[in-house]
C-alpha cells in the first residue's frame, strides 16, 4: 500500500467538466452533453476496472452471493 498518494484533484476535475460541457452545449446542443455523458460514463468505469483489477487484484474473492 502506498502511503506517499497525493490526494485526487476532485475540484479543478469538476471545474474542467462543466466547462467542457458548457461549450459542447453551445456548439452541438443537448445531444452533444449527452454523448459526452455517456463517453465519460464508460471510460470512468473501464479506468475503475482498471484500477481495481491493478491494485486489488485477487485479495478479496467472492464467493457466490454469501456475506464474508
């Protein structure tokens, strides 16, 4: 575990987000936020996958539906 992590820049990312989707609104309308919505809704959840499958791996194995 690496304890030397800077934290994530959740504000400037936030910040950067509404700009983004400020300007593809003027340019292309509400089906051009939506596109972007999706686009970074599936590369979030690939680069969380990512992430997870780096960094845990196989620590915790599931076991069907059981509570550990």
């Amino acid at each position: 575990m690496h304890t030397q992590q800077r934290p994530p820049a959740v504000a400037p990312t936030v910040g950067a987000t509404i700009a983004l989707a400020l300007i593809v609104f003027v340019y292309y309308g509400i089906g051009g936020v939506l596109v972007m919505a999706v686009a970074g809704s599936l590369i979030a959840s690939y680069l969380a996958r990512r992430y997870v499958n780096t960094h845990v791996g196989g620590h915790y194995a599931r076991h069907g539906d059981q509570m550990d």
